[in-house]
C-alpha cells in the first residue's frame, strides 16, 4: 500500500494546445494540476499545518500525543475513538484522500475510502508510519496539498488558486492561504461564494492559528484579517472537454481525442494521465475558415451544413491545421450548436464529381494521358454497369458539344457521361474504388451501411457505376486529403491532428501513426495535379468563384454535385495548403439547396460544387496565403500527358467470344477481321496492336480455317550450287510477297 502511494500517480488534467502550444482544452476527471514544492508559497504550507496538524515537523506520521487526546475526547463525547480532534496527522489524511480521489471508481469505494471504522483508520496508520520512512515531509505536505479537494470542482492546491484567485500556488497570500487551507475539512460549509461570513470566520481562525504556532506576525495577521474575501467572479474553473475550445476550435478538439482513441489513447486514459497534447491545428487559418463557412451559410441556416477541413501536404506528415463548420460546436441545439464532427466524420452524403478525380487516376495508371481524347455525349448507356437489373443510362448537367475533348479539359468541365464511358473502358469498377482509398478516401470508404457492408465492399459488390458520380457518404477530411496526397507526389500519409504528447513529468510519449505510403507513382501524381489545374480557369467548374475572390494561384481544383443538388463540395489545392469543402442538408428532412442568399432547403435544388462550396474555398484560401510564395504545380512527366499505352492481353488461340470479353474487361473496344489462316475456325489467329491506351482499337484476326498449315522445311541437297540472293519483294517460293493487315484507323472514343 505504502509502495503504491509512493509510486502511482492520482488523477490529472490533460491539457490539449494548438500548434504554438496555446491551451484550447483540458479534459479531466479533476481538475487537478501537480505542484511541486518548491512552486507552493510557504504562506500555504503554514496555513495548512496551522490548521491541520500543528505538529506535522516532529511526528512521524502519527501524532500519538494527539491521537491520545483525541481517544480521552472523543469517548467522553461518545464518538469514535479514533475520529475527530487530533485523530488525523495530514499524512494520515493524505492516505485517506489518496484513497478517496486516486483508487476509488464508484461510490460504493468512495464510500469505503472514507467510512468511520477502526479497520480503516488502523489502516491509515499503518500506512503513513511507511511513509514517513520513504518521503520527506517537504514532499508529503506538497502531495497532501495537490489531492485534497477545495469545492468548485478544484483538486489540488493549483486548481484552488486559479479557481478562487486566478493564480499560482506560489502567489498565495497570508488571507489567501488561510481561506483555502481553512475549506478542506468542509469545502461546502466554509464556501466562500455560498457562505462567505462562514469562509471569512474560518478564514481568521487560521490566520490566529498561524499568528499562535509564530508562522507570521500579529501585525501581519490583522493586515490579512482586514482583507476582504477576494474572490474572482465569475470562479475561473476549467471547462472539460471540448467545449471549452470553442465553437470553432471544438471540432479540432473532438478530432483529437478520436484520433488518439484510434491508437491508444482512450479518452478515459487521458482524464486521468495529465499529458500535454501538442496538436497540429493553426488557429489562424481555423479562424480564417469559420469566417468564410460562416459567410456563405450563417450558424442558423435551418437544415444546411457547410464545413470545411484544411491539410497541409508533405511527404512525412499530413499535419491537420483546420476543422471548421458553419455550426458552432457545443451543446445548445437550440442555438445551432452540435458536438457532432461535421468536418472529420463520415457525412451521409456525398461529394459529387470529386469522385471523378479517382476514375482519372485509375485510367492514368493504365496507360491513358490526360491529353488524350475522351468522348463527350449528351446521353451514355453503360455495357457493364446496370441499374437495378436494367439499362445504367447517365446524362450531364450542363449542355455540352458532342465530340471529344482531352481528359484534362473533361475534368474541367465535368461531363458525367465522359466519365461512365470512361469506367467502362476500365471494366469494373474495383480498380477506381481502390484508387480512392489509396489516395485518401480511407475512413469514408471503411464507413458502414445499413447492412453492415462497408461502403468500398458495398459499392463493389453491387457494381455502382454511378461511384465516379460521387453519390457515396463522405468526410469532408478524406477528401482533404486526397489533395494533400496528390500535391505530395502521389504520397499518402494519414490526417493528423498530432504535433506531439508528453507525459505529466514532460517525457515525449510516442503515439503510434500509420507509415506514409508511396501510392500512386510521382509523374502520375504530378501530372494529375496539371490535369486538375483548369478547373478555376475559364469555362472551368469553379471560374466564377475565383474571379469573385481575385484568385491568382495556381491550383488543383475540383468541384462536384449530387443528384437532385442534395450535396455540393469543392476540392482544391495549392502546394501549401489542400483544402475540402462540403455542403449538405444537416436536418431531420433533407431535400435539396437553393443557392440563395442565404441557402435554404427547396424542392428543385440548384446549388453547385462552383457555387458555395468553391465560393467558401477561395474566400478561405485568399486570405490564409496571404504572405506565402506563388509556388508553381509540380512538373508533368511525358507518359501520364501523351499517355505511355498498355500492354494488351494476348487472345491468341482463344475464340472469338472469349477474346472479345477479354479485350473489353480490360479496357479496349474490340473490331473483328475474319481472314485465312491454319487455325481452326472461330479462334484468334492474331491480333493488333499488342501495346495502346484504354480505350483503343484492338483488332483480332479470326481465322477461317482456310489457309493450309505450312509445310515443314526440307533440308537441302548435300552439295547444293551457289544462288545469288532473293530480292526483297520475293518470297522464298519465288512469288510475290504477301502482305501484312494492317490495324484501322482509330475512330473516335466511345
């Protein structure tokens, strides 16, 4: 028992700060701050040994003298032997609230901890005789001071000070010390905020003790006595929890204590453990992004959310500097307020177009450029998507031009179409479900639905051709991410909020991080980033709302919409800063957004990732690279621009059902050329070109079992005479050579 008041640690406030070290939360189960003793004013140490056990410096941990006294008191007064006056050394006290605060965990061992019974106060006894052995008293009077309860939820003299007086323990005055050193038998009766005439007589009986045992003068107490009770209104308690970082800070906050959930550190832990959380979060651009969230949907819009997540790109971390909403974080519903992480979590809506970003990706790794040409139609039909057991026939928007535009200008200005026929050349729809968690859709994609499927196993399971549409659940974060990953060439690396932990003695603690994560190739990564570059240029999605903000950066930038104008985000991205915006109905009755001034719920929705979602985003950006140099986007490498081809399957010696269905689950239309050949009927005699971009022509050559199988070569004569060569348009039987088919001409994509 005696060890382990020597060697545990009792309950301590953790303290969360911003990336400059500044609190902006604490989160406890006591509000309790460890002081050592040198940082506790001897004014308090006399006060409270006055008080409490006047002869504390000559015992040893029992005051046997006045335990006798006690025992011939008490029992005359019919109470308990070994309770009451002079019972209780402060060492014995500190065991008893060392057991009180530190190792009970319900009532019922409250209850224990503090019960009238020999039993426990032999036990008391036992144990401060050990530690008089083991601590110096210095070091036993300072932990008393740091357990024991001062009302107002303050543990802990640290705790007392700032609450009561708004100071440090070794500030206290005389009057000071004596009000606190006076509560801890009865913090309620001796309240100075409820009773102050009880707290102030309580408060001069110490002060005429202090005066009695020579701690201070009598002049020096008449000065004390004279004071009033000082005390700070309103008290200066700590708030707990992520309340306290405010309404724009607290989703930061509550992020935090998710993330460190994740790896380790459950919230519970941290109540208790007093580490000193340095987190990753920029209050200058979190202040920055309320005001411009806040802008475009004020705090009370009835229905609508608009939140925002800034990352800042990097090739080891991914530090997290911004979580913001239009909501104020807190706990009054009633004024818009919400302790749900809108910009972090996974949100029941989607974020449209973005989702485009993945479909490119996928199609770059194949092979394909983002100057190659995409076909652009008004109406698509799916050959390998269906819809609920029927046609998946997609149409765009906007009105477009039938044709072909390159993949850079299609992602520009967005044709769904473009982007189902563009799924369809890949074949299935699993290689762009992983392109997006490899690029940072991680939490969204890891999201359960109503059966328990997570929404990557959902969306391949059922074959959603619409997923490059963007109709999925999202976190606003992901998709934060993803900009970050592609603006760090191709490196994934997880959102953190965590800059660094330490333990209550200032130890580093190591927090566990997933390991960066090289996921896409850097030429691929880079020139994705050009091919997203036009999107606030003119006839971009997003050109209006940078022309507004006077937006001069270059950037990657992507809007997107979902059906019915429900949800509309923006994601865009500078080589500082990568930063996701998401607008969604946040109701009990969602329907869709009216870009209004301000938006509101409405049947025929007509907002756009270019309207409030880029609007937020530049009028964000505008301000927070204010200072910063115009950096250019990364270097474009030749193959991911021109497109370095794929190879194509072989289908030789396959039939022409099989082959075709081979070509086209890999990307290729397929054009079919019977000719003769000694292979039998029906099968691939050949095929043209062996490497192309999906998309492409492939010509297979079906053989008509026709032509006869060569002849195996004679060997020739023993001593045959000397011929000149043949010439080189003779064969070697002597007649013309045949020639070559050549592939056809490429029509256009379809």
């Amino acid at each position: 028992m005696s060890s382990n008041l020597v060697q545990s640690q009792v309950p301590v406030v953790t303290t969360i700060t911003d990336k400059d070290g500044v609190p902006i939360a604490y989160v406890f189960d006591q509000d309790r701050f460890n002081t050592p003793p040198r940082d506790i004013a001897d004014t308090m140490k006399a006060a409270i040994i006055a008080i409490e056990d006047r002869r504390f410096f000559e015992h040893n941990g029992v005051d046997w003298r006045g335990t006798a006294r006690a025992l011939m008191t008490n029992l005359s007064a019919s109470g308990s032997a070994l309770e009451g006056q002079g019972a209780s050394t402060l060492t014995m006290q500190y065991v008893k609230n060392y057991m009180l605060y530190a190792v009970a965990q319900n009532d019922a061992e409250r209850a224990a901890a503090v019960e009238s019974t020999p039993a426990r106060k032999l036990r008391e006894i036992r144990v401060a005789l050990q530690l008089e052995k083991q601590l110096s008293k210095d070091e036993i009077l300072a932990r008393y001071l740091n357990i024991v309860f001062f009302g107002h939820n303050a543990y802990g003299v640290a705790a007392a000070a700032r609450t009561y007086f708004n100071t440090t323990p070794d500030r206290l005055t005389i009057a000071q010390a004596a009000l606190l050193a006076g509560m801890v038998r009865s913090p309620s009766s001796y309240d100075p905020v409820e009773n102050p005439e009880q707290a102030v007589e309580r408060r001069n009986v110490v002060i005429d003790e202090m005066t009695n045992v020579g701690s201070i003068t009598r002049d020096q107490a008449e000065a004390a006595k004279a004071q009033p009770l000082g005390i700070q209104r309103p008290l200066t308690g700590l708030t707990n929890g992520c309340v306290g970082a405010g309404p724009a800070d607290g989703f930061y906050c509550q992020y935090t204590l998710d993330y460190l959930a994740t790896v380790g550190f459950p919230e519970d832990k941290l109540r208790r453990g007093g580490y000193l959380i340095r987190t990753n979060l920029d209050r200058r651009a979190s202040d920055i992004a309320k005001r411009a969230v806040t802008a475009e949907v004020p705090t009370h819009t009835p229905g609508i959310a608009n939140a925002m997540a800034i990352v800042e790109p990097g090739r080891e971390r991914h530090p997290v500097r911004a979580l913001v909403a239009n909501r104020d974080y807190g706990l009054d519903a009633d004024a818009g307020q919400t302790s749900y992480a809108l910009p972090s979590l996974v949100q029941g809506f989607g974020a449209g177009s973005i989702y485009k970003i993945f479909t490119a990706a996928t199609l770059l790794e194949r092979g394909m450029g983002i100057s190659s040409p995409v076909p652009v139609t008004d109406a698509y039909t799916s050959r390998v998507f269906r819809n609920n057991g029927g046609p998946y026939t997609v149409t765009n928007a906007g009105k477009y031009r039938n044709g072909s535009v390159s993949l850079q200008t299609a992602l520009a200005i967005s044709p769904n179409t473009t982007f189902v026929a563009l799924e369809d050349r890949i074949g299935s729809i699993d290689p762009v479900v992983n392109m997006a968690y490899r690029l940072g859709m991680r939490q969204s994609l890891n999201a359960k639905d109503s059966q328990g499927r997570t929404i990557a196993d959902a969306v391949k399971q059922e074959r959603r051709g619409s997923y490059t549409l963007g109709p999925e659940p999202t976190s606003p974060l992901d998709l934060a991410n993803v900009g970050a990953t592609l603006m760090s060439g191709g490196k994934w690396c997880p959102p953190t909020p965590i800059d660094a932990v330490l333990d209550r003695n200032g130890n580093p603690v190591k927090v566990p991080e997933a390991p960066c994560e090289q996921v896409v190739p850097e030429g691929l990564a880079n020139s994705l980033v050009v091919g997203l570059s036009k999107d606030d240029q003119p006839s971009g999605t997003s050109f209006a709302a940078a022309q507004a903000a006077h937006w001069t950066r270059p950037i990657l930038g992507k809007t997107g919409t979902t059906q019915n104008n429900r949800s509309a985000g923006f994601l865009g991205a500078t080589p500082q800063y990568s930063g996701a915006v998401l607008v969604w109905p946040d109701g009990s009755r969602p329907s869709g957004i009216c870009d209004s001034d301000p938006p509101r719920l409405c049947s025929n929705g007509d907002i756009f990732g270019g309207k409030v979602p880029a609007r937020t985003w530049f009028n964000a950006m505008v301000p927070l690279h204010e200072g910063l140099p115009v950096m250019p986007l990364p270097p474009t490498e030749p193959r991911y621009v021109t497109g370095a081809g794929a190879n194509v399957p072989s289908v030789v010696g396959q039939g022409e059902n099989t082959a075709q269905l081979t070509l086209e689950r890999a990307g290729f239309r397929v054009q079919r050329v019977v000719s003769a050949s000694d292979q039998p009927p029906g099968t691939v005699a050949s095929e043209t070109p062996t490497t192309a971009q999906p998309g492409d022509v492939v010509t297979i050559f079906v053989s008509d079992g026709t032509a006869r199988p060569t002849p195996a070569p004679r060997s020739p004569p023993p001593a045959a005479p000397y011929r000149p060569p043949l010439s080189s348009d003779q064969n070697p039987a002597g007649g013309p050579a045949e020639p070559t088919p050549s592939p056809p001409t490429q029509g256009p994509a379809g």
